[in-house]
C-alpha cells in the first residue's frame, strides 16, 4: 500500500526563468469573487482562474467573505462575480455583509473606473430565481460600474455547468476583445497545487481515527449520540421510508431553538471507500498530511486515508465535466483520454447524459470503467469535490426537549446521509451534528393564530411547533393556548405513510391544533394535495391572516410555489384585490416575516 504523493509546482520559486515573469506582465489582473454555500460558485471561479491566462488575464479569486469590498473594489480595474442565492432569494451566509453594503450605496460614480462581470447561481424551482447575483448586477451598475455583458444565469435544477461553460466562452470573448488580450494556447495539464506527505513514526501512531471537522468550519460540530432511531410509516411500501432519528446533546454544548436546522456531515459508505482505496492502491491506514499554502483545503491537515474518503470527500454524486476533463490527462490509454475529454465537451452534452447523468455514475463507476486511470492518492483528494452537510428541519421543541434534538427524515433512494443515518444505532452510534438558525419563529404572542403547511417530511418544524403548544398547555394546567392554529398535512394514504398520525390526532383532540386538514393523494381517484383544502378554507384562512395571522410553509420547492399561489389567490377572492395587490400583499407578509417557507428541492 502507501499513496503517491504529487510534485508540487513550485510557485514562488525566486530562480524561476525570468521569461516567465515578463509573460506574466502582459496579462491583464482579473479579480474573481465567489459567494456560494455548498461549492458550487468557488469550483467555478477556480475554473475561471485555470482557463484565464490563455485568454490573456492574470485571475486571482477571493471569496466574499475575505474580500474587503469598501476598501478594494472601487479600485479594481476588471472584476468578476460568482454569486449563489439562498434561503428565499437570500446571500450565501459570506455575501449577507456586502448584500447589506450594496444596497446602502448611492454613490453613482463610486465604480465608475471598475469593469464588472457577474455570473448568477440558483435553481428555478425557487420564486427568487437567482436573485442575489442579479441583484449583484444590478447594483454594481447603481454605483457607476462599466457592465462587460448582461448577467449570467446559472439554473442548478437543469445543468448549470452546461450554462456556466456556455457563459465562460461568452465571457472570455467579451473580456478579451474589451481589454484587447491576445489567446495563446494553455497547458491543460493539471498541475498540483497541494503538498502531500506520508506521515510515519510518532505523529502516524497518534493519529485518532473518526470525524473531524475542517479547521475553517466555522459551526460549532459535535458527536452526538443517537438515542432513537425508528420507522414512522404505517407501511413500507417500494422502499418508501421516513424516520425519526433523535439525538442527546445533553452533554454537548450545542442547543437550538424549535425548528432550527440541523446540519449532520455524513458517512460514505465504507465499502465502497475500500474499493476505491484498492483501486488507488492506498493502505487505509496511511495518515498523510495535506498543505495548499494558505488556502482551504476542505479537510483536516492531517487525516488517515480511510477518513478522507469516508467523511470528506463527496463520492456519491456523478463527476463535473470539469472534473472528467482533468482526468482525462490521467489515462495512460489514448482512447480513455478521448472518452473523458468528449463526454466533457460542449458537444458531448447528451453522451454525458446518457452515461454518466442517467446512470449516475460515481468517480468510482469511472476509476472502473476507465482502467487505464493512474491517479495518485493525493492528486485524487485534491480533485474531488469535498462532501456538503446535510441540513434537517429540526423536529422538537426546545422548551418541551431541552436535551434531545430529533430530526424526520425521508430516506433516498441512494442517498448518503439518510442510508448513513437510517443504520445508527440507537445507544451507541454517534454522529457529526451543529445548529443553524431558520427563519421559522414562532409570534411572540401565544393566541396569535398560525396557518401550518407540511405536507411530507415538510410535517417536521410543526410537530416541534405542536410539542410547544402541548408544553405550554401543559405548564396552564392543560388548557391549550387561545387563538386558532391550523395545520395542512398531506400523503399519499392515511394506512400508509400518514406520518406521526397518533400525535396530530391527539393534538387535534386536546385543542392544541384547532384545526387538521388531511390532504391524501392515493385514495380515491383524484388527487388531493393541500393547495386544494387550502383553496377551500379561503374564507376561514383569510379571516387568520386579516386576524394578524402568520403563516409557515415547509417542504418540497414545487409545493411551496403551488401553496403560495393558493394563498394569493385567497387575497384575490376573499380580499377583493386585484392579482396584482393580491401577489403584493404575499410578497409584504414574507418580506414582514409573516409569511415564511423553508423549501428544498429534491
Ligand atoms: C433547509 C433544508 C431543510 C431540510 N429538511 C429536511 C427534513 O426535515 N427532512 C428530510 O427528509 N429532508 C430535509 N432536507 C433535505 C436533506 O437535506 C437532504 O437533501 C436529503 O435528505 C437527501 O440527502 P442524502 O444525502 O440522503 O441524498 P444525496 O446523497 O444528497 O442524494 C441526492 C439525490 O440523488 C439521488 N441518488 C443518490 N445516489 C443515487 C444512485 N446511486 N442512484 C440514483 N439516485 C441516486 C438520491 O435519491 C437523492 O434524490 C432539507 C434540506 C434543506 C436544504
Ligand atoms: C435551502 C436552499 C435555498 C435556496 N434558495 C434559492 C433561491 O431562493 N433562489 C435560487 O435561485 N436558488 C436557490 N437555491 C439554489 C442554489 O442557489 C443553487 O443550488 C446554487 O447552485 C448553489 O451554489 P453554491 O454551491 O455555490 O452555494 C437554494 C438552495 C438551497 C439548498
């Protein structure tokens, strides 16, 4: 065993030949910034930076988070953005500074001798398509900056690196003829940027093995102890399953407030973390030590190769064409190289789909299928996206749990981390968790009345909400709180997978909820969903929201849409408003905090 570890380009290396510094100096300075959450926009800006000095730029990229934008970016001469939208039409964490900067700018002439570029991430299942790197574009412009081309817009729910790599030949067209750079042609070879050594004597036999946290992760991640771990559908029907997962953090330091989220760094699944091992011809054992100067690695500096492919490399999903190309220059046979390079290409959209989308096929379906790949341990590390949390909607009560926090989670077909969590076992398995806020809050006044949608695993904040009220009922001798609190639930049969079915019905009974509307999709002919009983409870809804009333949404994006369109058409009807007030009117009640989603796509 033992993994190979790269030869490092040297590159502040002062004797390097000076031929090299004096091309250097003829390339224009391009500054890349990249807001993003899980990767995405990074990996893209450092793309970018490969490809820029053949098309004549010298590129450095920065995440907004490190960028002193008062400071720099007026005075930049050229600079491009890579921005990704969150929650509803929100920055990425990193961007929330420089969100709040923008706005407040008004200074017409402030960019007035800066160049600017953006490119928008986001995924059009979301109301708020793009909307941070729009809003980027458009505020850039506000403060005087000379626009190279329209914005770029980047749909996660299609292929957005098929729409990044259109939108790169755009850029670098328009970039190249505004500042006159001359092509020339690149090295596509990969050159390694990390330092990978073997670890041996002391520092190798000390080595702990299990999860640990990349030193930059700034959540506070705990190993948390699982204590429940059960099925919660009447049946099992094609797989289908969602669980209740519980853990104990009542020796941890992490707490969290009803209906937060919960972020949990899965597992990969050990099997197949050996077959890929083998097949680099790695010894599990081997601690290395990673450095990429002073960038991120994604990774703990030091780690065992067992721990690198179990906790922190994402294996699971089917490679970037961006990735394949790279391998490409890894395959000792010509016709492999040829294979990954056009399933890579532009014009190898549709072979790409068909081989690797369709099938998703993982890196390892590709060490496999590509027997002439050499990769070297460290170069592979390098290359391979680093894994993402997964986020859960908190399913307890803070006040009514203080010590447990649970999750309900619907297992995939697939998936990492509900495969990895569906096998914990419940007394004695442990995993990575930390706490993020939601905006899911509950009014500060009790009697204040609440509309409650989640259909699904969606159903998970309203049963913390439900445990809330109980507490609170509880703590008024059992006299559940005034005021109206409606919940919408939906599945596909009520024997089936009607979810936490015994507890909604005695919250109903005891007056915890006022009122349960079920939404079953299989039962009878046609199709139930919750937008319908929504649209037919318009009157008594529109008298809780005229009432003060606030209204929560969670669950799968396409819902969250039909949901919403729903209620502006309850402010239509009922209201007596024009389509136009009426959509207005829901825009107001989220912008206010009194119509909130939490919405993912799956
Ligand atoms: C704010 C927020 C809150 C959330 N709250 C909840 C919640 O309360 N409950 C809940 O259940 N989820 C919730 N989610 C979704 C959750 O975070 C995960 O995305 C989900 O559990 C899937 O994770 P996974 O690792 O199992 O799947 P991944 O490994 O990420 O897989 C992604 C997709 O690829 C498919 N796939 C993977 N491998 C294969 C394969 N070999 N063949 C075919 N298909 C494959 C999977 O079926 C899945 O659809 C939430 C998401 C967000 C953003
Ligand atoms: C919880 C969540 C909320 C999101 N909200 C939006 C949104 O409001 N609008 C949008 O266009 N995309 C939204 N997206 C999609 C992301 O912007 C998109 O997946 C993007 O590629 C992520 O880039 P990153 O990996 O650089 O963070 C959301 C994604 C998640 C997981």
């Amino acid at each position: 065993g033992g993994g190979g570890a790269p030869k490092p380009e040297k590159k502040d290396d002062a004797t390097e030949p000076d031929v090299k510094e004096e091309e250097d100096s003829d390339l224009v300075p391009m500054t890349v910034i990249f807001g993003s959450q899980t990767g995405t926009a990074e990996e893209f800006s450092e793309t970018l930076a490969k490809e820029a000095k053949k098309n004549g730029f010298k590129a450095t990229v920065k995440d907004i988070e490190e960028y002193d934008h008062e400071e720099e970016l007026p005075n930049e001469s050229f600079v491009v953005f890579l921005m990704s939208t969150f929650g509803e039409g929100q920055p990425t964490d990193s961007a929330t500074n420089f969100d709040m900067w923008m706005k407040e700018q008004e200074d017409t002439s402030l960019l007035s001798n800066v160049t600017f570029c953006v490119f928008a991430l986001g995924n059009k299942q979301y109301e708020k398509f793009c909307a941070m790197g729009k809003r980027t574009d458009k505020y850039l412009g506000r403060m005087g900056g000379q626009r190279l081309m329209k914005c770029g817009i980047g749909d996660d729910d299609a292929s957005i690196e098929d729409d990044f790599m259109e939108w790169k030949e755009a850029f670098f067209a328009a970039a190249g003829a505004r500042f006159a750079t001359s092509k020339s042609e690149g090295d596509e070879k990969f050159t390694a940027e990390w330092t990978v050594d073997i670890l041996d004597g002391k520092e190798a036999e000390t080595y702990n093995s299990g999860f640990k946290p990349a030193p930059e992760f700034k959540d506070n991640i705990e190993m948390a102890k699982v204590i429940t771990n059960k099925e919660r559908r009447q049946k099992c029907i094609d797989g289908g399953s969602t669980r209740e997962v519980i853990f104990d953090i009542s020796d941890l330091s992490i707490s969290y407030i009803t209906a937060d989220n919960l972020g949990i760094y899965p597992m990969n699944d050990p099997n197949t973390v050996q077959t890929i091992l083998k097949k680099l011809h790695t010894d599990p054992d081997t601690v290395f030590r990673f450095q990429n100067h002073d960038k991120h690695l994604g990774l703990p500096a030091i780690c065992s190769a067992k721990d690198v492919l179990l906790w922190h490399l994402d294996i699971n999903n089917p490679p970037k064409k961006s990735l394949l190309n790279v391998l490409a220059g890894f395959a000792g046979d010509e016709k492999e190289a040829n294979t990954l390079k056009s399933w890579a290409s532009p014009a190898g959209k549709e072979e790409y789909k068909k081989n690797i989308e369709a099938p998703h096929m993982t890196i390892l379906g590709i060490l496999e299928a590509f027997p002439s790949l050499d990769v070297s341990f460290g170069n592979f590390v390098e290359l391979v996206p680093k894994i993402q949390p997964r986020f859960y909607t908190i399913s307890s009560s803070s006040n009514a749990q203080p010590s447990a926090i649970s999750i309900t989670m619907s297992v995939l077909k697939g998936g990492v981390c509900t495969n990895y969590l569906k096998d914990l076992k419940p007394g004695s398995d442990y995993a990575p968790i930390f706490v993020r806020p939601s905006t899911f809050r509950l009014p500060s006044k009790i009697s204040t009345p609440i509309i409650m949608v989640g259909p699904g695993t969606g159903l998970a904040p309203f049963m913390g909400f439900v445990q809330e009220y109980e507490h609170k009922s509880k703590a008024n001798g059992g006299k559940p709180a005034e005021g109206e609190r409606v919940l919408f639930f939906g599945c596909r049969k009520r024997d089936v997978d009607f979810i936490y079915r015994e507890e909604l019905t005695a919250a109903k009974e005891s007056g915890v909820l006022t009122g349960l509307q079920l939404a079953f999709s299989r039962e009878e002919e046609k199709k139930v969903y919750v937008q319908h009983l929504i649209s037919q409870q318009a009157q008594a809804l529109w008298k809780m929201l005229s009432g003060g009333g606030y209204v929560y949404v969670c669950g799968a994006t396409a819902m969250g849409r039909d949901v919403k369109e729903a209620f502006v058409e309850i402010a239509r009807s009922e209201g007596g408003k024009s389509a136009e007030e009426a959509k207005a009117m829901l825009d107001t009640l989220q912008d206010s905090g009194r119509y909130v989603q939490e919405l993912w796509s799956t």
